[in-house]
C-alpha cells in the first residue's frame, strides 16, 4: 500500500489530517498528498491570511474500492464532508483524483486470464 508519508517528509497538522482521515474512510490502495500552498501564497486571499498557515492548497490522489458504484460527485462529497473541518479552519482549496483499482488497471478487474 502507498498510502504512507515519503520517509523524512515534515507533513504539517493539516497535512496529517487530511492523510489520517482518508485512510480510515477510504482504505485507499494509493495515497498521495501534494501540499502545493506554497504556489498560492501571493493571491489576494492568501496574502489577507498572511499566507496562511502553511496548508492552503492540496492535490489528492486516491485509489479506492470504497468508490466502486459511485460517481465522482459523490466520491469528492464524500471527502468534502471528512475534511470539513479542515476546510472550515482554513484548507482552502483541495484538488481531488478519485478512482477505483479497475478505473487504473481495468485488467485486474478482468480476473485471471484465462486460456485453453
């Protein structure tokens, strides 16, 4: 499973959350985390928080089962409604890749193959 933090990484509170909360909902088969705040801090809003704390801005990649029979709106509100506290202390904006292990591989929801 790749749903661990990089060895040696200095993921922050948000970060971390973010990280704790998916993989309990999702039992996600991959996991990445991308904290990309550092590319905002001189917007407008950004730059009114101060820069924020740091933790603005992610980019998420998930493959997960969980999302087997459910669209993409449902998939991010699933996640939107997990990191609502986040967003409400200050996540600003998330960028979700959501997919099944079959939307990735479609081979491997083919089965064994089988020959004659």
């Amino acid at each position: 499973m790749a749903n661990h933090a990089p060895v040696g990484s200095n993921m922050g509170p948000v970060e971390t959350s973010i990280r704790d909360k998916l993989t309990t909902l999702l039992q996600p088969l991959q996991l990445t985390i991308t904290n990309e705040s550092h590319l905002h801090r001189h917007h407008a809003a950004m730059r009114a928080q101060g820069g924020g704390n740091g933790e603005t801005h992610f980019n998420v990649s998930i493959i997960s089962a969980v999302f087997e029979g459910k669209s993409t709106i449902e998939r991010h509100r699933m996640i939107y409604a997990a990191l609502s506290d986040e967003l409400a202390q200050g996540l600003h904006a998330i960028s979700l890749r959501t997919k099944t292990p079959e939307e990735v591989d479609p081979a491997s929801a083919a089965g064994p193959l089988m020959t004659s």
